[in-house]
C-alpha cells in the first residue's frame, strides 16, 4: 500500500517512474531522478513522512489512494520492483540477440580446441533435449527450447554441420507437436503450451532438415566405422576426417552424437507417423518408436563416457544431483532472460529445467504411453474404446501423448477416421445394418447422440480435473436427450417400453436409441464419481456418502445394460433360445465385473454408515459445512440431470441411518465378490487387465471381509481399536485397517 501511495503522490499524472521511483521512496534522503525531471505535470516530493504516518493510523481493510485511484485499474497495474511481477528488475542477461553473439555467448565454432568443440556441441544437444522436455510438462516454449540463441539463428550454425542439423530437427519436431496439440484442442487445458509469441518457429528449409541430418548422420556412422576398422587393423585410416585430435576418444564421440542425432530422426519419424490418417502409419510408429528407446538406451550409456574426460573432472560448482547435460557442464549459447526483453508476454520468470536424467524418464514414458496408442486394434465396437481410453487415463499420460490419442479416435468427425459416428451408434444398438439408411443418418436424436458422443470421446482425452469438469456438464446433455427420447417413444408408439419385441422398426430403433443413451448417461456418471478419487476430492468421512451415491448409479447402469441386452433379443426366435439369450446377457462378463462393483459400494457405504452410527468413527465435522451441504457439493451436478431420479440427501440419511456392523456381516458384501470373481477368472483369460483389476477387486474384498470380521468380534464402539482407509490396493475402492489405538 505504501509504495502505491507513493507511486501515485510522487508522479501525480504523469505515471511512470520505473525503478527510480522504487529507490526515491526507500530512501531518506532525496534527489530527482534524471531520467524524469520535474516539469508543469509531474513535482518530486519526499513521500517517507507520510507512509510513516499511514502505517502507524491505517487499520486492517483501509487503502490510502489518491483521487484518480480505481480498483480497476489497480487489477491492470504492474506492482513495480516485485520481482515475480516486473521484467526490469533483473539487471543481468543481455538486451538482444545480436548483444549475446557479440558478447561471444554464442560461438560458432564453440571452441577454437576440436574435443571441447565437441564435447559442448554435445551439452547444447543435451540442453535442448532437457529444454524440450520441459516444455513438454507445461513450460513456456520461449523459456526453454528457444532460450538456445543458437536455435534463434540457425543461419549462423550453417559453418557446424552437426549443431545445424539438430537445431533444425528440433524447430521442426516442435512444429509438429505444436500442430498435433493445437489440432486435437488439448490445448484448451494447457493454452500456453502453443503459444509461441513471435519466435522463428518455421522456415522453408525446414523441410530439409531431415535431409540435412541423414547427411550429417551418414558421415558420423562413416567416422565410426573407421574408428572400428582402426582399432581392428591397427592402421591409421587418413582419409577421414575426425571429431577431434584424441583418436582415442574419437569412437566414443562418434557413438555420442550418433545416438543423439539417431533419436530426434526416428522420433520425428514417430510423430508424422501418427499423424496418417485412419491410423494407417501405427504399425511404421511402433518401429520407430523401438528405434527412440533403443538410441535412449545408448544416450544414456554415454553419460558414463562424457562425465569421464578430464577437462570436466575439474569443473567446479557442479551440481551433481541436478544436470540439464549428460557431462554435467553448464551449456554454451543459452540465455533463458533474452526472450524476456525482445518478447514482451513472455514471463520474467525462468523456467525450472529438467535435469538431463529426468528428460530421458520422461521420453522414455512418452514412447511407453505411444506404443500403447499404436498398439490398439482399432476396434469400432464403442464399449472397448471407451474402456481403452479409461485403461490409458491409469497411466497417468501427458498431453503430447493424450493429443495424438484423441487425433486417433476422432479424425474428420469420424471414429478412427474411417467410421461415421452414426455406424458406431448403430453397432452399439445392435442394428448394424440401419445404418446405410439416410433416414437413420439424418435422424434429429442420432445426430445429437453423435455429437455427444465424439464430445465425450474428446472429453476422455484431456487430462483428469478437466475431464471430470467437463463430464459434470455434458451429464446434464445427456439427460436431456434421453428424456427427449422417451417422451418421443411414448408420443408415437404409446406406452410400450416394456412390451414385447414384435414391434415396428421405427419403435424398435427408437427404443434401442433410448435404453442405449441411458446406458451411456449412467456410465458418464460413473466415470464422474470415479474421478474424484483420483483427484483426492473425497475426505475419508465422506466417502460413506460416496459409495452410497456409487451404488446407486452402479445400479442404474445394471439396469440399462440388461434393459438394453435383452431388448435386442429377437422376439422371432425360439422360447428356449430366447431365455438362453437372456441368460447370457444377465450372467455376461461385464455385468459380473459391474455386479462385483455393486457389492463393494454398498459394502463399503454400510459398513461405514455402521461404524460412523456405532462408534462415532468417519463423523463429519461441521465447522464449516454441514453434511447436507457436502452431499450438495459433490452431487450438484448428478442431482441437476436427474441422476438417478427420485435421489436426494434425505434418501442417503435414511439409507444409512439404521445401519450397523451386525447386519453388514449378515448381507456378506464381500463374500459374495468372491464367489462371482470365481467364474470371471476363466471368462477374462488372455485379458490381463481385466484379470488384473479382478485381482485387486478380490484383494479389497478379502481385506475387508476380515476385517469386518474383526470389528464385529470387538465391537464397533469399542475404544480400544481404530479404523482408518487405504486407497493403495484399489484406485476407487478402500480397504479398511483396524489397528490398536
């Protein structure tokens, strides 16, 4: 408040006073700035008497502020001398580009010696590549890959083959993931990822830059050769030219550069790959994308070879726990303050770089999360694509990786690009052959569940608090549409959901379209709830309010599937066949697997509810909210699409207000997962995430049964024991921990 005061006092109207002003008013003893001598508009005045005065009168909530003063244009004003805030501050670093070449901080070549030459050649490669993978994570493009003045004047690198055609490569691999962000819209939860603020991303001879590195390539695979061949033969080969002047470190050089140069061709390979349409360069991705890990394998064995040399054993002030380069040394021909004077958006702040070991984890899981894209077989059958997108939201994958999944899902407003959202919906509702009619593909509601649902697949990419924002408020979208549609089924075909098969095919589509968008409606809801946990929204007293809740909609959507299953069995055939259907549909897989996650909701919530009304555990503290009001909180949006109907916090209170240990023991949740996992083992085989996520689904059952068990033997209200929650066998699903108190 002070120095605003006497930012506003001292300049009067004529504003600015930069630094200066920051000094005059910390300074008892005055003189007027040169830079801004006082004229008709602006007097200098000593302002230390009366900020002393204000600070001692002025009392919590008041402002001393000067007659022009608004609170709008304070949320526009740069706090002046706040070093987070103003870019002036920072004295070092130079003021252009040409000021760091001239300065020599920048050198072509970088050393008049050919080994340090190279040995820093490799340290601006290893930056670059710690720069990329930063920025990768979120940082400014300006502030990491481009803070290389190198790379800012690639002209200037033509004289050094091997530091040109990387500097190439990397403006063009940043171009392309750029595109791929900014194609899929991923960009949305990340806008400053492809924001480039006027930096020379493109140039027309980027589209030789992998015909420059091959070259440069060939020549360094030539160099390596003749190494080999030296070292085998004993003879000097003096018709190739070296790195350097040791000839024995010549070959390790060579196998240095050579891996590094060999990666960014086969991940620029990897990234135009995916981008085919129709998924048609997967299988060519997946090559290159072995090719990356192998060339990481061998960067990283380097890393031995180049902390080695002597003229880096003696560095000084190294720090040997975090390094932005394979050798340790501090790179030539960065500057991370440049951008921030030539490019005035660009934040002062520099941004943390990764260290060089932490870059190589990160590509390294960037290429693990890119096979498992490529490997997808691509089937339209929506109900496997909506749980492979689910299955790869587990690894936790970034957003280059999540862009190139949601250009592969939706391409041209196609699945895959090569199926119409209306054919996947038509397979969905079992009438695969419908879907060639045009009054099918014109069809007011299927043209909306199409939109809807190439949304969500959208919505499924972005990364989880986004996602689970964005299902919030679709959830109302689909609501509405299946009201729409059941309102529409009973105008024209009466009140004849539930009657028999032997209906028009109008009625039969109309009633597929319904049950199937309900179906999608409950699973959308699901995914929402599911999402909080990994979100850690969800406090451990409330999670009896959760599983409740998750019940309820895991319920519903049991309902759907089996409504949906059985309606798609035609009437037409046999009695016996017909129930033969209907029991495949009742005791298929999935709804096994749904059915186990039923038992465990509600044998969590009750047993919860039980423990909170026995023995005072889990009890909601209301300091500030009441229980009622969280219920509202977490469910808000469910209870505003009607999700479940009829569902509210007083249906809650009276679901679990009667509930104790003794009869949670007597319904046996737990024990009834067992018996049904039993029967999946076989059904699941050659699933191995299906028979994964059945053996922790038993492990939380088993741990719970038991201890149950044990809180029954001793009494929920006794003092001597303690019940608390883990969430580590199971993502969603808590196992209880009984411990002494």
């Amino acid at each position: 408040m002070a120095s605003n005061h006497a930012g506003g006092a001292a300049s009067g109207e004529g504003g600015g006073g930069g630094a200066g002003q920051g000094e005059m008013v910390s300074s008892s003893t005055l003189s007027t700035p040169a830079s801004i001598p006082p004229g008709d508009n602006n007097v200098w005045a000593d302002a230390s008497p009366l900020i002393a005065a204000a600070c001692n009168d002025l009392q919590d909530g008041e402002l001393v502020h000067g007659e022009n003063f608004s609170l709008f244009a304070s949320m526009s004003a740069l706090e002046i001398m706040d070093p987070k805030m103003d870019s002036g501050i920072e004295g070092t670093g130079y003021s252009s580009i040409e000021e760091a070449i001239e300065n020599g901080a920048a050198p072509i070549p970088l050393s008049s010696d050919p080994t340090i030459n190279i040995q820093r050649t490799i340290d601006v490669m290893d930056h670059l590549f710690s720069c990329e993978a930063t920025w990768h994570k979120g940082a400014l493009l300006a502030q990491t890959v481009f803070s290389c003045i190198y790379l800012l004047k690639v002209e200037r690198t033509s004289p050094h083959a091997i530091l040109h055609s990387y500097c190439r490569i990397i403006r063009a691999t940043c171009n392309v993931v750029i595109s791929a962000v900014y194609d899929a819209r991923t960009h949305e939860e990340e806008d400053l990822f492809v924001m480039s603020y006027g930096l020379p991303l493109k140039n027309e001879m980027d589209e030789k830059s992998l015909s420059i590195l091959h070259s440069v390539e060939e020549t360094i695979a030539r160099q390596l050769r003749a190494c080999k061949a030296q070292t085998s033969k004993k003879k000097q080969l003096e018709d190739i030219e070296s790195l350097q002047n040791n000839p024995e470190l010549e070959e390790e050089y060579c196998r240095a550069i050579l891996c590094r140069l060999r990666f960014r061709k086969h991940f620029y390979h990897l990234l135009t790959s995916m981008r085919k349409p129709e998924g048609r360069g997967l299988e060519l991705a997946r090559k290159h994308i072995a090719s990356c890990l192998s060339e990481l394998d061998l960067m990283r064995k380097s890393e031995k070879f180049l902390k080695s040399q002597p003229h880096i054993l003696f560095q000084e002030n190294q720090e040997s726990n975090y390094n932005t380069t394979a050798s340790g040394l501090n790179p030539v021909g960065f500057d991370s303050s440049v951008n921030n004077r030539l490019l005035s958006p660009t934040p002062p702040r520099a941004a943390k770089i990764l260290s060089w070991i932490d870059a190589v984890m990160y590509f390294e899981k960037l290429l693990h999360d890119l096979d498992v894209i490529c490997a997808f077989s691509l089937d339209p059958t929506l109900e496997n694509v909506l749980q492979f997108v689910v299955r790869f939201q587990k690894f936790k994958p970034d957003l280059v990786s999540r862009a190139h999944l949601q250009l592969l899902l939706v391409n041209s407003g196609k699945l895959f690009g090569r199926h119409f959202f209306h054919e996947v919906i038509s397979k969905a509702i079992l009438l695969p052959e419908i879907a060639k009619e045009k009054e099918f593909q014109t069809n007011e509601f299927v043209v909306q569940l199409s939109q809807l649902l190439l949304q969500l697949l959208k919505i499924l990419c972005t990364n989880t608090s986004w996602q689970r924002r964005k299902l919030g408020k679709t959830l109302q979208d689909w609501s509405i549409i299946s009201m729409q549609l059941e309102l529409a089924y009973k105008k024209n075909f009466g009140d004849t959901l539930n009657s028999p098969n032997d209906e028009s095919l109008d009625a039969k589509v109309s009633k597929r379209l319904l049950f199937w968008s309900q179906e999608q409606t409950y699973w959308t809801a699901s995914r929402f709830l599911q999402l909080g946990f990994e979100l850690e929204l969800y406090n451990p007293s409330e999670f009896c309010m959760v599983y409740w809740y998750m019940s309820v909609v895991f319920i519903q959507l049991l309902e759907k599937i089996q409504v949906r299953s059985i309606a798609s069995i035609d009437i037409s055939k046999q009695k016996g066949k017909k129930k033969k259907d209907q029991r495949d549909v009742i005791f298929s897989p999935s709804v096994l697997l749904l059915q186990c996650y039923i038992y465990l909701s509600e044998g969590l919530a009750m047993t919860l509810a039980a423990l909170r009304n026995e023995g005072n555990a889990f009890k909601m503290p209301n300091t500030f909210n009441t229980e009622n009001e969280r219920f509202i909180q977490h469910f808000e949006l469910l209870q505003k699409a009607h999700i479940p109907e009829q569902v509210s916090f007083s249906t809650f209170h009276e679901s679990t207000f009667t509930a104790r240990i003794s009869e949670v023991v007597q319904y046996d949740y737990f024990r009834e997962i067992q018996r049904i996992s039993v029967s999946l083992k076989g059904s699941f085989a050659g699933q191995p995430e299906k028979l994964s996520e059945l053996r922790q689904i038993e492990q939380v059952a088993e741990r719970n049964r038991i201890a149950l068990n044990v809180i029954n033997q001793l009494g929920a209200g006794n003092p001597s024991f303690r019940v608390s929650l883990d969430l580590s066998h199971h993502p969603y699903f808590a196992v209880l921990l009984v411990k002494r108190s």
